[in-house]
C-alpha cells in the first residue's frame, strides 16, 4: 500500500522522497516476480553445441554443461521453473541428479531463486561471484538459506571433468552479474563459447546518484569493454532474446552452419546495448538534480 504525504518542510520532503521510493521498488519486485509468459512456458531442450544444451523455456535460458564426472547447470529461475529444467534435462537423456555444480548469471530472481531447490533435489554445489553474495543471502524462497558453496572471484575457473568454465566479473546489472566462458569441442573444431550475464539498464535503474550502488554506471562501461576483448564463437546469454534463440533454433532444424557460431552478432549486440546504456546515462545526467551554490 503507498500512502501519499503531503510535504510541508524539509523533513516531509524526505519523508515523501522515501515513501515514493520505497513504492516504486515494491512494485518493481513485485512485477519483476510476475514476470511474463515466456518465463514460464516450456521449450525444446536441444544440444547448442559440443557438450553444451540448452534446457531452459521460451524467456530463460538454462544450459547444461556435460562431463563425464557429472554436469554443470547454469541459472536455476524461480523455484517453479525447476521442474521444467529438470523435465529439459531427463528428455535430453541426462540424469538430473547428476548435476554436480550449479553457477548463476547474476543475483536476480529469474535466475538463481531456484538455487536452494536445485541442491536440495542434486547435491550440487552452488557457486556465486563475490560480489552478488549480499543479494542471494537476501534471496530466500520459502524462508530457506541461500546456499553458497564457493564464492567466486573475477578470472576463477571452474572445473569438472574435462569441462572448465572462467567466470568473468561483468557488473553493472547486479554488482556480481557473471559472464561464463569456456572452450568446446565439436566437429574436429574447437569453439569459444560466451554466456553474457547481462548488460540490460533496467527500467528503474539509477546510473546517477545512486546511494547504493554509487559505481553503477561506471562499472557498466568497464563491462562493455571487457565483454568487446572476450573472444568468442558461440554467443548465448541468460535469456534468450540476447541472442536470438528461437529463430536459431528454427535455423538449426533446417541444417546448414549452427547459427549459434555468431561473433558478429555478439559484438552488434554489445554495440546497441552500450549506446542504449550511454542514452539513459546521458539522459540520467542532463535531469539529475544539481547542488545549490
């Protein structure tokens, strides 16, 4: 409930300041944990490429990362979507219990809620970047603890079977937000494969002025020029608009190249990415409130 006051000095001002903001958070979680029908709606899992596949529904993208001494699973959703990528991953022919590590993108709902929920039904180990560690032990379904297993740090590896992963400290969207890169074999070939955490300013996000995450919009521009140097082959992300997957997917049933080897649209991707970022910036900046002289 949002109740309106009308300010009549400086301390119902503030007063007003925070009750607006402290509205508009509630109701950005609020639709944030609505989310939208392709969130939920379940899609084909499919092998992307090498041993990597694709097990999460229509708006958020899981992968499974296959070893011969287990799997790794990246991103868990909200817990309701666990039995999706369960159901993903044993119509692929896996085991879901053989998961034995599950890592994140970043410290949203969408992504790493179903954390406690995945360990309980595997056993994984769960592992976050440092930086996002505050957010998940904040982030409890059910009142369960936020499982951490090993906390990650900017160039850490990952490694299971003959499988490793390099989690790349990309912040800005979150303060933790993880871009995952490894190396895959396929055909006689070996690909670069990039998992961008994301890059997305979110409607609501303060880039000037933020008292909690002062370094917001700087630490944005660093991670456009980190994720610009990654080399890359393969382009996958956290949700699959990022980089087009439904009609790759199509593509892929008709034959031909994998459509999922697409640097070039990685990096035009980044590129309208960072100009929307530097446009809200500069808008951010030309209607922030200037100090009186």
């Amino acid at each position: 409930m949002l109740v309106w006051l009308q300010p009549q000095g400086k301390n119902d001002k503030t007063m007003l300041l925070r009750s607006v903001t402290l509205a508009v958070f509630c109701f950005a979680g609020f639709m944030f944990a609505q989310g939208n029908g392709d969130w939920d709606e379940p899609f084909p899992p499919y092998k992307v490429i090498g041993n990597v596949y694709y097990v999460g529904t229509k708006g958020l993208a899981n992968f499974l990362i296959t070893t011969p001494d287990g799997n790794i699973l990246i991103n868990s959703d909200f817990e309701r979507n666990v039995p999706t990528i369960r159901a993903s991953v044993e119509k692929l022919g896996f085991r879901f219990r053989d998961t034995k590590i599950l890592l994140g993108s970043h410290a949203h709902g969408d992504h790493m809620a179903g954390d406690a929920m995945v360990k309980e039904l595997t056993g994984a180990l769960v592992m976050a970047m440092a930086e996002d560690v505050p957010a998940l032990e904040k982030m409890r379904p059910g009142n369960k603890p936020h499982p951490i297993d090993r906390v990650l740090h900017d160039g850490d590896r990952v490694t299971l079977g003959n499988t490793m992963l390099v989690a790349h400290l990309t912040p800005g969207h979150t303060k933790g937000c993880t871009t995952w890169t490894m190396k895959v074999q396929d055909s006689g070939k070996t690909y670069d494969v990039v998992i961008v955490g994301s890059v997305n300013v979110n409607q609501g996000y303060l880039l000037v002025g933020n008292k909690y995450y002062p370094q917001i919009a700087d630490d944005f521009a660093r991670t456009f020029q980190i994720l610009q140097s990654l080399p890359v082959d393969v382009f996958l992300g956290a949700h699959g608009d990022y980089y087009g997957m439904e009609a790759k997917f199509a593509r892929m049933k008709t034959g031909g190249p994998n459509p999922f080897i697409d640097p070039d649209g990685y990096h035009a991707y980044l590129s309208e990415r960072q100009h929307a970022f530097e446009t809200e910036w500069e808008k951010q900046k030309a209607t922030a409130v200037k100090p009186r002289r």
